[in-house]
C-alpha cells in the first residue's frame, strides 16, 4: 500500500498522562474481574503447570533431595521448563480473547493504547505470579526440593517473570491478529525468551544450592537489562501492532 | 462553537489486492447526514471502518477538522461514536460494568445515575446489572449505542442502525439521529430503505 | 539501464567469487595443524558476517515501514530475511563441517553456535508469522514490529551466549569458563589460573634466541597434572612451540616475555588462530568478504525488485484503475 505523502498536518489526540494511568488501571481491573468469571487463562496455566510438575515427580521422585552441582541445575532447568510452557500456553490468553470474542475494535476505539498494552502487561505479570506460587510450592512438595537462599531464588523466579511479561505481551496482540495463534505464539516467543532462559535457569540453580548474593547478581541484572529493553521497545512497537 | 467537518480525497479501499471501492472524494460539515446504501459486499461496512480509523485507505485521505485542528481518523477515537452489528461487548461483564469500563478508558468520569440514565435513554432501564451474555440480539444492539453516544461524539457512525430493532428500538434510532444533528456528523450505512428520510446526501456503493 | 547494471553486476559478482573458491583451494597455504579444513574459513567467516548484516538490514527497512508505511519498504526487509536466512544456514553448515574436522563433534553448544541457531530459530519465526495473516497490510505491519522486536533481544544472546557453555573451541578468543580472552601473566614460582586449570610457572629457560616456559598444569581437583613447555623466539617476537592441553584440542601459548622482570603472558589457543597472518590468506580472506557482500547485496536488489513487481501484478488483478 502506498500512501500518498498527505500534506495535511495531523494533530494526534495527546491523552493525559493521568488519563492513561486511569485507564490502564480500568484495562486492568476488567481483565481481572474477566478472568475471576470465566478462568479463561488461569485454568490452561495453572494445569499446565501441575501437570508437569506432577509429571516430573512421578518420573524422577523425590528428586530435590539430591544435591550435587548436576542434579540442582537440572532442578532449575525443570522448573523453568514447567514456567515457561505454561506461560506460552497462558499469557496469549488476554488478547485471544479479545479477538475471539470480537471486542478489539470496540477498545481500540475508545481506549489509548499505551493504556491497554500496560494494563494487559500488568494483568500476564499477575497471572506470573500467581504461577510462580503456585509451581513453585508444588515442586517442593513434589520433587522435594529445597531452597537455600530464597531472597535470592525468589528475585531470580520475579526477575525472569518480568522478562517474560515484557517479552510475551506485546507478542500476545501480534498472533491475536493471526491463524494458529496459539502454536504461533510459542514459535514466535521461544528464541526471544532463549538468552533469559538461560540466565534465569543458572542463576536459579546458585539459589538453590544456597550460593551467594554475589553470585546471583549478574544474574539478575542481566535479566533485568532485558526486561527493561524489552518493555521500552514494546511502548514504542505497541501502537503500530494495535493499528495494524 | 465548536464545529467538526469530515473531508474524503479520492479514496479507495480494498482487502489485499482486491479493490472495493475507489475514487470517492466528499466532505460533510456540522449538521449534515449522509447515507451510505448500496447492495451487500459494495464495501459499506468498509467505509465506514475507514471513518473511524480501523481500517487504512489504500489510496487517499480520509481527516476530521475540529476545532482548528486535523486528525487521522486513527487518533480520533474520542470524536467518533460508532455503532455496528459486528462491534461487541464484553460477554462476562454486566451492561453498567460495561458501560463503566469504556467511560473509564475514554478518560469520562461517569456517575452510577449517569450510566443508568444512559442504559435508560437506549431502553435498556433496570436491565444493568445483568451480564451482557444474558442479553437477546436487540437488547445487545441497544448496548451499542449506549457504547457509542456516552462521550457525545461529534462524529456517529451507524451500521445497520436498525438490524434486530423492534418498533421501540426504531424510534430510538429516530431520536438518535435527530440529536445527533444538532451535534455533529452523522453517517449512516443501510439497505433500508425508509433511512433514506435521514440522508441530506446519498452515497450509493457498487459496481466497481 | 537497470536491467543492464544487474546483468553486469551478476557477472562480476560471479567471476569474483569464482576466483576467490579458486585461491581457496590453490593460492592458501596450508594451515599447521588444521590441514585442509582450514580452507573453509573462507566461506564460513563471510556467510556470518554477512547473515548478521542481513538481520540488521531487515530491521531497518522494518523500521522504515513503520514509519513511512511504504511496500517497498516491507519487500526489502522482506528480501534481506530471506537472503539472510540462506547465508545464515551456509554459515551454520559450513561451521558444523569445521567443528567436525577440528573438535571431532558436529555440534558442541559453543556460544557462537548457540547464537546462530536462536538466529535461525528468529528467521524462521519471522516466515511463520508472516503465513500466519491473510491482510497484506497487517502481515508487513505485524512482521515488521517483530522483526525489530527481535532486533532489541538479539543482543543479549550475544552476551549470555558464552555464560551456557564450560569453554569454547572457537578460534580467535578461546577460553575456559572463568578466564578471559587476555590469558594471565605470571611470574617465575607463580601459580594461577586459566578458566578452570591451575598453571605454575616453574622456570623461565633461554636457549639463543628460544624461551621455553616450563609450566605445571593441573586440572581441576588436581586429578592429572602434566608438564608443558611453550616457546617464544625473540628474533621473531613470535610465540613458537604451542603444546596442545592433555586430552584436549586446544594449546597453551607463551605471548609475551619480559625477561628483566621475569614475567610471561600464557593464554589458550584453539586450532584456527592465527589463520590471517598469512599475507595471501589474508587477502583472499577479505576478498571473500566483499564478494559475498556484494553477492548478498545483489540477491537483496533482485529479490525486492521480484516481490514489488509480484505486488504490482496482484493489484493490477485486483482492477484498481
């Protein structure tokens, strides 16, 4: 398509910066109350979840009370592999649904769209945490493991969810306008999320087996670096994925 | 005064490679109706997605001029009130949480006596606190147009105003219509024929 | 005119290139310690440079669409994915056949492996969204977000990459986890570490113009030590004899002497390094680089041109006057 180079001087509508707080707020109090009726994410995360932690304890037992270098790493890397499946399952949900249910065109009509990526960026980091709790709870009663430095282990699980929520929002509203939106969404999400996979999987590994502070640190800096690129590059793609 | 006027420069619009329409160059001003007719698949449901910025011309200009100012229909949600069989509500919600949750995003501080006063004028009093699934097709299409006119739009789009209304729901649109005279544009796309009555213009669709 | 200057660029482009797999395999010597393989860095180093060109001239022109909202625009980022993704896959075979000659595995985790196949992972994804939406105007609007989208993470693989791995084998910076690139310098009596092994420098001999460092390594836990001698000849200013680690491809260097403090620089070095210091292999080495610049440019031109004629036969079908 074309455009002809218009000489007209447009005057986009400027929203408040208060307007837009009020409204990513409504954006996210709806998702919310939405999700509490219909568990239309929820469900597929939270099962998810429990299914492969279930699985792994059926497999392996009681695999948390080894806890030699190898065996905490592939603790991490269990744990990790449950979150991340599950959030790709999951986290696509929000906007999804909006397609399916046609709404999208009546929210981009009234609602700015900073307002509706960070309201939408704030309801998948709520969905994270609530299953990070979740996962995290069922493998230690599970797998048995066991967490030495827990400051740290929970950082790092906060810290990589972030990476997730930043990384994975504005991707959920890309597959919401394609087919095979939710096969799509993991083939899209994987190789981004590859570099905080495997931050995320060491860092938790060191926390597990009671490592330091210190030894965390890059960890979580690295993966903070990323959630902060990630999240300024999406208020600055989320306009054209919204109009498209 | 505040006035609003709508300008289309030679204006095309298709899907891909498929053309719908082309070359329609009109403007409106404050206080004129225009009705849009033309047979099913001419590209008036198109038309009107270009009028309020959800779909891109793929030749031309569309642009309000308000206030002294220009807007891309894209950025000018908040002058356009739009109404149409395929704009939905969001099913789990009730019609005043509904009602609330656009008021909320379009920056509106609405009162609950102001969005039952709403769900009142489109006919649908003591009905806001059911959820929206419960609704039938016409109380559904009523919702719309409580969506479209709560920020009083100088711009109202109507796609099939009438579809699913019974005779009450006709008359809503009647009074809709003549108000919407006194504040704005309004554009209207049909296949009945008694909107006619509505029209200052008729722009008829088909035959490219 | 146009059609002229591509039939003559095509020419040129082709006969450079042949003359450049032609000194490939006959003007370079043959590298010590590498045999033939080592010939392949002549392809594979150029294809990589030029599949992270690629990426970064699809997001730009990803970028440019944005903006201006122009096809032309999309065609080209569209075309620089494409040619990208070919040379980013010879950039992966040709390096999985060297690893294979040099390392003895066809694929090792080495970080600039890791990096290439999230980068193949990232085309891929580009392609499978762009046949996932039916819109044209929605499919160079969403693929374009995500090409940049990409953009923006790309670099972090480049910097955790090297975090997954113990070591790598890649020649130029080789290291063991924990060590760096500059080795370590040490004095006579000193012991340190390279990544994971613990060196002592137990004496520092000369023999004419030849210093031969007498190193204990041990690795970790002290499970095996060994006793290697590294060279350095100081007529040269060049390191000499590079004795390889037990058990491992790699060679312990003596980089630097500096006999009046009796102090050595000792770093690691992967078969491979060193490949550029031959003058003809050097020239053929940067003549590869900008034959297949020019080959990635030329097969970018042609396939935008293609899908902006393809778009231009789709609208004329589609009857817009």
């Amino acid at each position: 398509m074309d455009h002809e180079i218009s000489t007209a001087k447009f005057a986009g509508i400027r929203t408040p910066f208060r307007q837009i707080m009020t409204a990513m707020q409504a954006v996210l109090i709806k998702d919310v109350r939405s999700e509490l009726r219909t568990r239309y994410a929820i469900n597929a995360l939270i099962l998810f979840a429990a299914g492969a932690v279930v699985a792994v304890s059926l497999g392996i037992g009681f695999f948390g009370l080894r806890r030699d270098a190898d065996s905490l790493r592939i603790q991490a890397v269990l744990l990790w592999i449950a979150l991340l499946f599950a959030a790709l399952n999951g986290l696509s949900r929000s906007f999804v649904h909006e397609e399916e249910t046609r709404t999208l065109a009546s929210l981009r009509l009234a609602a700015p769209p900073l307002a509706v990526y960070l309201g939408k960026f704030w309801f998948n980091l709520a969905l994270l945490l609530v299953l990070d709790t979740v996962t995290t709870l069922l493998f230690v009663m599970f797998v048995r493991v066991q967490v030495a430095n827990i400051p740290l282990f929970v950082s790092l699980l906060a810290a990589g969810s972030l990476c997730l929520a930043t990384a994975t929002t504005i991707l959920a509203a890309v597959i919401a306008k394609a087919s095979f939106k939710n096969t799509l969404f993991a083939v899209l999400a994987f190789p981004l999320l590859a570099p905080t996979l495997i931050v995320a999987i060491e860092g938790t590994a060191t926390a597990l087996g009671g490592g330091s502070w210190s030894e965390g640190f890059s960890a979580l800096r690295t993966l903070l670096a990323y959630a902060v690129a990630t999240f300024v590059a999406s208020l600055f793609l989320f306009r054209f994925v919204w109009e498209a | 005064m505040t006035s609003i006027r709508l300008e289309l420069q030679d204006v095309a619009a298709g899907y891909g490679a498929r053309v719908v329409f082309y070359g329609i160059t009109l403007s409106l001003r404050q206080g004129e109706t225009l009705v849009v007719a033309g047979a099913n698949g001419s590209g008036k449901s198109t038309f009107l997605r270009l009028l309020c910025g959800l779909q891109a011309p793929t030749r031309g200009n569309v642009f309000y001029d308000w206030n002294d100012a220009r807007y891309d229909p894209r950025d000018a949600g908040s002058l356009i009130g739009w109404v149409a069989p395929d704009l939905a509500l969001y099913r789990e919600l009730t019609g005043s949480e509904n009602l609330r949750f656009f008021a909320a995003v379009r920056g509106l501080a609405l009162h609950n006596e102001q969005i039952d006063e709403l769900l009142a004028y489109v006919g649908l009093g003591g009905r806001g606190d059911d959820w929206v699934a419960s609704y039938s097709s016409g109380m559904t299409h009523r919702m719309r147009y409580a969506y479209a006119l709560m920020h009083k739009p100088p711009v109202l789009l109507l796609d099939e105003p009438t579809v699913t209304f019974d005779e009450r729901g006709v008359e809503l649109v009647e009074r809709v219509v003549q108000t919407q005279r006194q504040r704005g544009i309004t554009v209207i796309a049909t296949n009945d024929a008694r909107e006619l009555r509505f029209a200052d213009y008729v722009l008829t669709l088909g035959g490219v | 005119m146009a059609l002229r200057i591509s039939q003559i660029a095509k020419l040129i482009i082709g006969v450079w290139i042949a003359s450049v797999i032609v000194s490939m395999f006959l003007v370079l010597p043959q590298y010590e310690g590498l045999g033939n393989a080592g010939r392949i860095m002549i392809m594979h180093v150029p294809t990589a440079w030029v599949s992270v060109l690629a990426f970064a001239v699809s997001a730009l022109y990803s970028g440019l669409y944005l903006r201006r909202g122009r096809s032309s625009d999309d065609d080209k980022a569209l075309a620089a994915a494409e040619s990208g993704f070919l040379f980013t896959l010879l950039a992966t075979i040709t390096g999985m056949i060297f690893s294979q000659v040099v390392w003895g595995v066809y694929w090792n985790w080495d970080p600039r492996q890791t990096s290439i196949f999230v980068l193949l992972l990232i085309y891929a994804a580009l392609f499978a969204l762009r046949a996932a939406i039916d819109d044209p105007d929605r499919r160079r609007q969403l693929s374009a977000v995500y090409s940049l989208f990409a953009f923006v993470t790309v670099p972090f693989l480049f910097f955790i990459a090297p975090r997954i791995t113990d070591s790598t084998l890649h020649p130029n910076c080789v290291f063991i986890q924990g060590s760096t690139c500059e080795g370590i310098v040490l004095q006579e009596g000193n012991i340190g570490l390279l990544g994971d092994r613990k060196v002592q420098l137990l004496a520092i001999d000369r023999q004419g113009d030849t210093i031969t460092a007498e190193v204990n390594v041990s690795e970790p836990g002290l499970r095996d030590e060994a006793l290697l001698q590294p060279t350095f000849n100081l007529a040269a200013g060049e390191r000499d004899i590079a004795p390889e680690f037990p058990g491992l491809r790699f060679r312990l260097v003596l980089e630097e002497v500096d006999l009046d403090a009796g102090r050595v620089r000792l770093n690691i070095e992967a078969p491979g390094t060193g490949l550029l210091d031959n003058q003809r292999t050097l020239i053929t080495f940067i003549a590869s680089n900008i034959g297949f610049t020019a080959l990635f440019i030329w097969m970018f031109q042609i396939r935008a041109t293609l899908l902006g004629a393809q778009w231009a036969l789709e609208r004329r079908e589609g009857a817009l006057p």
